[in-house]
C-alpha cells in the first residue's frame, strides 16, 4: 500500500504513554499495593487493571475516599506520582516495535501527541530520556483535566495538533482509555499490553504487539 493513502486518512495520531509507549505496568502495580496496605485494602491485579489509566487522584478517591478527605486525597496523588517518577525514570523501557511507528508517521508528516494520565513533568522527562521526545507535536497529562475515561485529554490533543477527531487514531492499553477515545469520536488501536482483548472490545482494532500493525489496518479502521 502507498503511504499516501495513510495521509488521506489519518490526521493525527494520540498516543496513551503507559503500557503503550513504555513498558511500566508492574511498576505502577507494586507501588499501588504497598500504597494502599496501610489502609487494609488488598489492592489485587483486578483492581489494577481497572484503574489503569486514570490518574492518580481518581484511583485513590475510588478506592478509599470514603476515608480521606480531598486535600489529603491530592497529597496522596502527589506522593505515589513522586514514588512512581523515583522508581521508573531510569527503569523503563519503549514498548516493542513503537519507535518504528513513531518515525514512519513523522516521516509521513502525521503530527503526533501524547495524551497520558501520568505527571507532565514524568511524561516530558521520560520522553527525553528514551529518546522519543521529537516524535511528539505536543505532550499532555491529564492530570488537571477531567480523568479518562472523560475524552477530555484526547479532545485537547487533537485540538493541539489541529485534527478533527474523527480523523485522529488513538492507541490505548487501558480501558478507561478505550472509552475515552470512543466518546471523543476517535478511533481506537489497543494493544494487550496490560489487559485481555475481551476486556478491550470497544477499541476498533485489537492487537497483542506493533509488529502486527500495518498501513492496511490502519487504513481499513477509516474506511469501514
């Protein structure tokens, strides 16, 4: 297929950071159970995959603001964020096969974003640091905005890189993120990365790794 019917269809491309653009899952996920132990809530896989993808604060204020008042519920987020950029900065890695896909869409002059619920600060140091930041037209954290899986963050990327939505190709692991992408009238690549395709089914594509995409997929998602 000719790259140029890749352009004529896809405006944008959002990319979710976490699970997506770097393998961090088990770090967030023994972080979350020693977090929550002190208030005798057995925080399991279950419950972590739920969460993933929403901010901080939105999974401390589900999973125990019955006991916290909110300015303590921030202070929390706060401190896992900071326990979490402590730990990851220097451990994480790119996911498989996503710098070839983020060099062959720049290459094709598609502007990309990133859309993550993680810290601004942690989202532009990892990029930095892994190399990956010039890929990036604009980088946004949710945190600040409404959580996903509220289309907020995607909504506000697509607006950032000037792309009508409808033409905007989101690529998500979570399904908060999944959800989000759908009610901002995107569409939706997941990767089960961090979840089971049966739990993803609302994406347009489902796919277990990047070396499965091609341009035809991509395409077929905008032409269908």
């Amino acid at each position: 297929m000719n790259s140029h019917l890749l352009n004529r269809v896809l405006e944008g491309v959002i990319w979710d950071m976490d699970g997506v653009l770097i393998d961090s899952m088990e770090i967030h996920f023994t972080i979350w159970k020693e977090f929550f132990t002190p208030y005798q809530v057995e925080f399991n896989r279950q419950d972590f995959n739920r969460h993933f993808g929403t901010t901080n604060l939105q999974t401390i204020l589900t999973t125990i603001g019955d006991r916290v008042n909110h300015q303590q519920a921030i202070a929390l987020s706060n401190k896992k964020q900071a326990l979490f950029e402590k730990q990851a900065i220097q451990q994480v890695k790119l996911i498989p096969g996503v710098k070839n896909w983020l060099a062959k869409f720049q290459s094709m002059g598609i502007p990309q974003a990133v859309a993550s619920s993680n810290s601004q600060g942690f989202i532009e140091a990892v990029a930095k640091h892994l190399k990956i930041d010039q890929f990036f037209n604009t980088m946004i954290s949710a945190e600040g905005l409404k959580s996903k899986p509220h289309p907020q963050v995607f909504l506000e990327s697509a607006k950032r890189i000037h792309a009508d939505p409808a033409r905007c190709l989101v690529i998500e692991d979570a399904v908060a993120g999944v959800e989000g992408a759908k009610r901002a009238g995107m569409k939706c690549l997941a990767v089960t990365t961090t979840n089971q395709s049966s739990t993803l089914s609302g994406a347009d594509l489902i796919l277990s790794g990047f070396e499965n995409l091609n341009e035809e997929l991509i395409v077929s998602l905008f032409d269908s």
